[in-house]
C-alpha cells in the first residue's frame, strides 16, 4: 500500500517520535513517501531508508493574529500544493497526516482519491479558530485517528460528524528495556545528581501548559521535608517562534527565577535535549508528567516499560494508561504538595515503587507494543479505504 505522510514541522517531538515508530514497525507492509520540511526529523528517517518530499512547514498558532495569521495560512496553503503533487506522484493510497496543522494541509487540497488520514495528538483550547479548524479536518478527513479518548472527545465536541477511532501511542520495547539498562551505572553518569537520595524527573518541552513549575514548586517542599531529592528537566523550549501559542522562552527564564528563589539551583539539572532518554529514564525513582492537560502522555509509556513508578496529571490520556495507585498516581496537575506527598509515599516504600514498576512493564507489554499499534493504523487504512469507496 503507497501512502504518503505528512508532518508540518522538520523538530522532532511527541508526535514525530510516534511516526517514528510507527514507520519501522510497518516495515515492508506499506510503501511510505515523508512530505515533511527540512530539518531533524527528515535526517532521522534517512537510516530507515524511507523516502522524503520537502514541503514548507509552519509554527503558526491557531488564534487570530493580524501578521501570524495570514503568514501561516499562506504557508498552510503552499503545503497543501507540494503535499497534492507528492500524492500524485507517488500514487497515494492513504495520505495521513501526523498532526492537526499538517491535516489542515490535506483540508486545503484535492487528493483524490486518496484516503485521508488525520492524526490528532492534541487538545486545541476553545475558540473560533481552533472549533473550524477541526470542523475543516472532520469535513475533509476521511477517518480521524486520536491518540486517547480524551482527545477524541475534544474533536467530537467542536465537530461531533467527525469519524474518530482512538489509537494509543505505541512505545519501543526494545529500546525501553530495563534488562539492557543498568540504574547504577545510569545514576553514575549523572554525577552529584545521580548520588541524590531521591531522583525525579520531567521528559517534556519546556512550556507552560507542560507544569514543570509544579514539579519545581514540589521539589521544594520535600526539600523542606528532609528528603534529598533533585530534580532532572529533560527537554527543550523548542517551538519558539513569535507565532506559538505559548511564549515558552519567558516560561523558562521564570521557571530559573523560581529556582533561585527556592534555593534549588544544586537541586535541579537543566538536561536539555537528550538522545539518551531511556538511560535517563531508567536512573530515575519516579517519572513526573504534570501537565495542566495531557492528550496522551508518551513520557508515562516510555517510563512504565523501563519499570520506573510515574507520577501523572489526572487530565487527560494519562488516566486511560495508568489505574491509579498501581502503576503510579494520578494527580491534580497544579497541586505541588499533592505531588509531594506522592513522591514522599513512593521514597518511603521502595516495595510499593517496585512494585509500580513491575505494573508498568507489564501494562505496556500488554497494549502499547509497536506492533500492536501497526496493526491498528494498517486496520485504519483499510477502514479508511472502504468508506472513501462506499
């Protein structure tokens, strides 16, 4: 099956990595073609010997700006041209776009008679645009494909015609193996960090919507507490542009100023990006995700298959993951001392943080596997396919 996909922007992030291992778990099964703009993730396709198409990419946000918005609907619309001519020439089958700005690209174009796929890993907040941007995709898509429920329900509340099927995240097995991994030697790379009595850390992009604030403002309180904890920030501000949603530059100069006034500045570690997540997965007791809404949550997945016990915003994907109280916990995402008391629970009984553990190894064994998900987006295509013909 030839299929095109399409992803808006070249950074690698959630989303990307999925497609990532979405792609190598499909193998031969589909003849894939990457419309995609230059940059990281077109070289991180190379080794896979996947083809790719260079298309403009955008960092427009999705409300109403007299410069941004014109700027990224004209860079919107260039897309949809070269994605309509990749189609054509690589006789798609499937175009499925991997986020809801590159499915806006496939709303702005004729591809038949390709299917289209649209992948939505995000929760877009209420508003004008964001409502007919996802009315677009669900009049021109012909299946939606949403990471959770949660976000599933997002799109059917500002689009209830949509056809939604819900596919969760996969994660890497092999990669994430705590068998291939060794704590002691993961913790040792880490220097005064890793000899912490109590290590915790966030794998997300430095934003606000993303709550390292609160695992800061946590980090402080079991400092107060006695327990010495240190806390790894893993992760960039990576979109950065004047036309994002969120000004995630002056989020990070804020969140340092708080550390300072903490007096955390020995207790935090600013990692940035990071190609060894997994080892740094692996050397921490607790995994924190304490975002103020999560559409999934690939962090948890990624840190319950290397049995490490996970602390989890009670918004979103997350509570369709973890059962609370034995994989991790879920928690209110802008309640400090509730993470707090958490960390604490799991720091006073290793046996129950093994235990989590162990949970999450076998939890995503059971329904994340890369396989798993290939499956279901092959059974997607094919749904996809019949109703386009039907």
């Amino acid at each position: 099956m030839r299929v095109l996909y399409v992803n808006h922007t070249a950074e690698v992030s959630g989303g990307e990595r999925s497609l990532l291992s979405l792609l190598g778990a499909l193998g031969t099964r589909v003849e894939p073609l990457l419309a995609t703009p230059d940059g990281p993730l077109r070289s991180a396709v190379a080794p896979m010997g996947i083809p790719t198409r260079r298309i403009v990419g955008t960092a427009g946000s999705l409300r109403l700006h007299p410069l941004h918005t014109p700027l990224a609907l004209a860079e919107l619309s260039a897309a949809s041209v070269q994605v309509r001519r990749a189609a054509r020439e690589h006789r798609a089958r499937v175009v499925h776009a991997n986020s809801i700005r590159a499915g806006v690209v496939l709303g702005l174009g004729r591809l038949a008679p390709a299917a289209r796929v649209v992948h939505v890993r995000d929760c877009l907040p209420p508003g004008a645009v964001s409502g007919a941007t996802l009315r677009l995709i669900a009049a021109t898509a012909t299946t939606v494909i949403a990471n959770s429920r949660y976000t599933a329900d997002s799109v059917l509340a500002a689009a209830p015609r949509a056809h939604v099927e819900v596919l969760h995240n996969p994660v890497d097995l092999a990669r994430f193996d705590p068998g291939r991994l060794d704590q002691v030697r993961a913790r040792a790379t880490l220097g005064a960090a890793g000899r912490s009595e109590l290590l915790l850390g966030v794998v997300a992009q430095l934003s606000p919507w993303k709550g390292q604030d609160v695992a800061i403002e946590a980090l402080g309180l079991l400092r107060d507490r006695g327990i010495d904890a240190h806390l790894l920030l893993i992760g960039s501000a990576k979109f950065v542009a004047r036309a994002t949603r969120f000004d995630n530059e002056a989020y990070v100069a804020g969140l340092k100023e708080r550390v300072a006034e903490l007096n955390l500045a020995d207790r935090v570690s600013w990692l940035g990006e990071r190609e060894d997540v997994p080892e740094l997965l692996s050397a921490l007791d607790i995994l924190l995700l304490p975002s103020r809404e999560e559409p999934f949550g690939r962090a948890v997945i990624e840190a319950m298959a290397l049995e490490t016990p996970v602390l989890a915003t009670d918004v979103g994907g997350p509570a369709e993951i973890i059962l609370d109280g034995r994989e991790g916990y879920l928690l209110s995402p802008g309640d400090p001392s509730a993470w707090a008391d958490a960390a604490q629970r799991i720091h006073d009984s290793p046996d129950r943080g093994r235990a989590m553990g162990a949970a999450g190894r076998r939890r995503t064994e059971s329904a994340f596997t890369a396989e798993q998900h290939a499956e279901a987006v092959l059974s997607v295509y094919e749904r996809a396919l019949a109703r386009l013909t039907a």
